[in-house]
C-alpha cells in the first residue's frame, strides 16, 4: 500500500457557535452577545464550552465595554483552550444612589433605590439588590445618581475594635464563656484579637455573631 497521512478533523468556531455556547453557560433568557473578536487557529472537533469561570474578573470602577471569556473544545480526550472578546448584556436591576452619601457611614434605605436598564451581564461588581448595599459602609464619597459598586461598599463588622465581646470557649466536652474587649474588627467568619480583661492578654478568637 502507498504511505498513508491522517489528519484530524477540525473546525474554526464561529459566531454563532460561540453565542450558543456561551447562552448555555448563562441561562438567562433575553441576554445579548456581541463578539468583536475570537480565536481564528482551528481546533479538533468537539464540544464547545465557555464556563463562568473563564470569564476575566471586572477591576476597576467603570463599566468596560467587552470582557474576555476563555472557553475550551472537549474532544474526548483533551480540552483544547479557545476564547472569545465579547459584550454580554440583559436587562437588569442595580442600587442607584438617589442623594450623597459620605464615607463611613450605614447606606440608609432612603438613600438608594433600584432601577431596571440594559446592563452588562458579566459585571458582578455592581450592587444589584438593596440588601447588598442597605445598612453597608460607604469606603468612599458616592455622589448622587451613581451606581452602587461593591468596591465602594463594605459590611459593617459584626465586632469593632473596642466593644465588649462575649467568647465561648469549648475544649472537650468543657465550656466556657468570658466578657472580653475586641482588639480588632471583624466580620462571622473571621478570626480577630480579643484581650482578657484578667490578664490583659489578647487571643484569637472566631467571630460567630454580633458581638460574640
């Protein structure tokens, strides 16, 4: 027999190819994508996916045009990386400042509002429910009529420097619980310093609620 040459068998993925796979990913009808650019080097025929998770995080305060989605060709085998430039958007719901509010102080309800526009789908960085932004401390002077970005915004801490705390120490099958004052801020979750008023030692504790 003469010499034999395979080849695999590949493909370009187009448009239309790239907006089906990334409509998947989302699942929210009415979502619009515009595709500026993709990757043009042919890759093995397969599946075509665009996970959440290769979507280029936002940075910044203002809202980007387009954002970079790297997806992947699953042949069976290997996953072979493809992307795409694009610009998702749908109508949705964000916090709006609706008078100034100063740094530090608790966002009041009377201060924000919700409102519905065509926005980008892929930028998580705005609030978009007033319970993301009610009762939060501004981290900057927001000025009337702009959107609420959670880089602007924080959770007040459950525990601030210099409240008197209530701890509960478990060792075994023993408890214990003491007054101590907080040495350091924090939100549940996080571990902060705590001074024995005894002792006046401070210990790290696990911050399970309101000032405990």
């Amino acid at each position: 027999l003469p010499d034999i040459c395979f080849q695999r068998r590949t493909f370009v993925p187009q448009a239309e190819d790239i907006r089906k796979a990334m409509l998947e990913t989302l699942g929210v009808a009415g979502a619009k994508i515009e595709i500026s650019s993709s990757s043009q080097r042919p890759v093995p025929t397969g599946a075509l996916v665009f996970p959440r998770d290769g979507i280029s995080p936002f940075n910044g305060s203002e809202p980007q045009p387009e954002t970079l989605w790297r997806g992947y060709v699953h042949d069976g085998s290997q996953k072979v990386p493809v992307w795409a430039k694009v610009r998702v958007t749908a109508s949705m719901t964000r916090v709006v400042a609706v008078t100034e509010i100063p740094v530090g102080k608790p966002i009041q309800a009377s201060q924000v509002r919700l409102e519905t526009c065509e926005d980008s789908l892929l930028d998580e960085s705005v609030a978009r429910n007033l319970d993301e932004a009610i009762g939060y401390l501004s981290k900057r002077y927001l000025h009337a009529k702009t959107t609420i970005r959670k880089t602007q915004i924080e959770r007040p801490p459950d525990v601030a420097a210099g409240d008197m705390v209530q701890v509960l120490v478990v060792v075994g099958g023993a408890r214990l619980t003491l007054d101590a004052r907080a040495s350091s801020a924090g939100v549940k979750g996080s571990t902060i310093l705590v001074r024995n008023l005894t002792s006046g030692k401070d210990f790290p504790a696990l911050v399970t609620g309101k000032d405990q």
